[in-house]
C-alpha cells in the first residue's frame, strides 16, 4: 500500500512537471503593435548658388590728351596799372609763346611796338587798358581781344577783327551779392553816361527780382554827376558807383564818397581799393576768370572760329570785399556841405 502511495505520488509530480513544462513551451500572448513614429517633417534649405565674382574689366588706358599749344600771342599793356599787371600774371599760366609791351615805357612808342608785332608771328593782340585797345584796334595787322574797358563803344571797339571781354562782372550777380550783404537796401540810385543802354536794362530787371527800386540818371560831366547826386541822396539808402571815367574825377568821387558816409548810404563800386576812401562794398572782376575768357577767345582764333566770339564775353567770376566800419551803421552825423554845382 505504501508502494502504491509512492507511486502515486510520483506520477502526480511528473504530471505536474509535465504542465509545467507544456506551460512554457507555451506561445506567449501577442503583443500589441508599436505605433508608428510621427512623421518627420523634412525641412530643404533653399540652395544658394555660388556667384563667382565678376573679374573687373581690364584697365585699358586712355590715350594721352593732346593739348594744341597755344599760338604766339602779343600782351600790349596801357600801362603797368596793378589790375593789368594781374591779369597778365595769370595770362601766363596758359601761354608759352607770348610777348609784353608796355605803352607807357616812352622809349618806344605805340607806333614802333605794333611795327615789332605785325613783323613777327604773333597771331592775336590781347590789349589791356583804354590806350592799349585803341591802338590795337588801329594798329594790329591780326585779332584783337581787349579787356578793362568800361566805355568801349565811345572808342569803335568792336570791329570786324576785335572783340572784347566784359570790364565789370554781370550787374545781375552784383545786385545779388549786395542783398545778401544788405538785405535792407531797397532804393538805389545810379548816374551813369551814354552809352549803356544794355546794362541799364540788365540792372532793372536783376533790381525788380530783388524788390529793389532804382533811380537812374545820365550824366555828360563830372559836375552833372555831383549835381544829379545831390538830387537823389535825399530818397536812397545805396548808390552803385560805375567805373565811369566820363563822368568822375577824383575831386567829385571824394564829395560823393564822404556825403554818403555821414548819411549811411551804402555805396558800391567796382574796385576794392576805393574801400579805402569810404565806399562799402566792392564787387569785382577776379584775374583768373579774365585771363580763362582770354585763352577761350585765342583758341577760337586758332581753330578759325573768330566769328563764334561775342562782341562781348561776359565774366564768370566775381570778388566781394566790405567797408566793415561802414557796415555796422555808425550814429548819422551831419552832412557837410557840398556844393552843388552847375550841370553841363
């Protein structure tokens, strides 16, 4: 009984390592499947194309410019005046063939100096000052460009074969500069002499775009200057003073210069050494500007193109210079008196 026992026993513990091993032989339960991974969002970087730099451009060297020299030109001074004398210097910056006569050395006359040039290969006259243009145009067996002359028409400058430039810079541009200086000057007077119809006119109108009114009168002498002065000091604050040789002299210009200083009218002339003697403001020519007009004039006559000159060739340039004292408008003081004078 007790063997059956054992045995019993036993085959329940084979029975059982039986289940035991069927349990793990066992398949497992399925596994649910992973879930899929979120979708990765490709970003594309846009492509830059590479751009090779440019290879400059060869350097290919301009021809040289030739610059045609200027022909023999004859320089006759009126005299050894500083303005002329200026001018000349800078003249000399753009010739290299040229020569100097001066009509105020009296050993040799106008006459035995233009028998010197028509003999040489002088090609044009540049004449500076009244006498030096006078005797060129009647003299010069070639083209003559004079300058510093004020009253040319007076003198038949302007020929078939001479031609000017200006004497004075544009009355337009010296208005301007004036109101710029003075921006209470509204009543100008001027006396001039015959003759200069054109800047009159050119006056009025530069005048009017400045609200300024002019008083205009003409003159044949000196006397008649200061006469007419004296008439006209009462209603203007400014007087313009021309380079007028027909109708000045230093005695009058004196007279006019210390009345308008004890009234504080405002005088403005042409030459900045007359500051010294009491005018204002002095508008002038600049050297420089002339002597480049000059050189234009002498190219034309070499490339024969002396009828494409103007009778008169205008000035670009200009030099202000001001009477400080005068321009801080000092307490009136009485007028001296002034005679008058009988007009002629």
């Amino acid at each position: 009984m007790q063997c059956g026992a054992r045995s019993t026993s036993k085959l329940a513990h084979l029975a059982m390592f039986a289940l035991l091993m069927t349990a793990g032989c066992a398949t497992p339960p399925p596994q649910p499947e992973p879930a899929e991974p979120p979708p990765v969002e490709v970003v594309v970087e846009p492509t830059i194309p590479i751009i090779e730099p440019t290879p400059p451009p060869p350097i290919v060297e301009a021809p040289p410019v030739t610059v045609t020299p200027l022909p023999a030109i004859a320089i006759v001074l009126s005299s050894r005046n500083p303005d002329y004398e200026d001018v000349v210097f800078e003249l000399e910056n753009h010739l290299e063939n040229y020569s100097i006569y001066d009509l105020s050395d009296k050993s040799q006359p106008p006459a035995a100096a233009f028998r010197l040039i028509n003999d040489s290969d002088t090609v044009a006259v540049v004449a500076i000052g009244l006498i030096a243009a006078t005797s060129a145009v009647q003299m010069a067996n070639v083209p003559v460009i004079f300058s510093q002359v004020f009253n040319y028409q007076d003198h038949g400058l302007i020929t078939e074969s001479s031609r000017g430039v200006a004497a004075i810079v544009p009355v337009a541009a010296q208005i301007a500069a004036w109101k710029d200086i003075d921006p209470n000057v509204s009543e100008i007077g001027i006396i001039i002499g015959e003759g200069h119809e054109d800047l009159v006119a050119e006056a009025e109108l530069a005048a009017e775009q400045h609200a300024i009114s002019l008083k205009i009168r003409t003159a044949h002498s000196d006397q008649e200057t200061l006469y007419l002065y004296k008439r006209m000091i009462q209603d203007i604050d400014g007087f313009w003073l021309f380079p007028d040789n027909r109708i000045l002299s230093t005695r009058i210009l004196n007279e006019i210069l210390q009345s308008a200083r004890h009234r504080n009218v405002a005088v403005l002339v042409s030459n900045e050494s007359m500051l010294a003697m009491g005018a204002t403001i002095s508008i002038s020519s600049v050297p420089s500007d002339i002597a480049e007009k000059i050189t234009e004039i002498i190219r034309l006559i070499q490339a024969n193109r002396f009828a494409d000159v103007p009778s008169l060739t205008p000035l670009s340039d200009i030099r202000v210079e001001t009477n400080e004292a005068f321009l801080q408008k000092p307490v009136v003081a009485a007028e001296p008196e002034i005679s008058e004078g009988t007009p002629q």
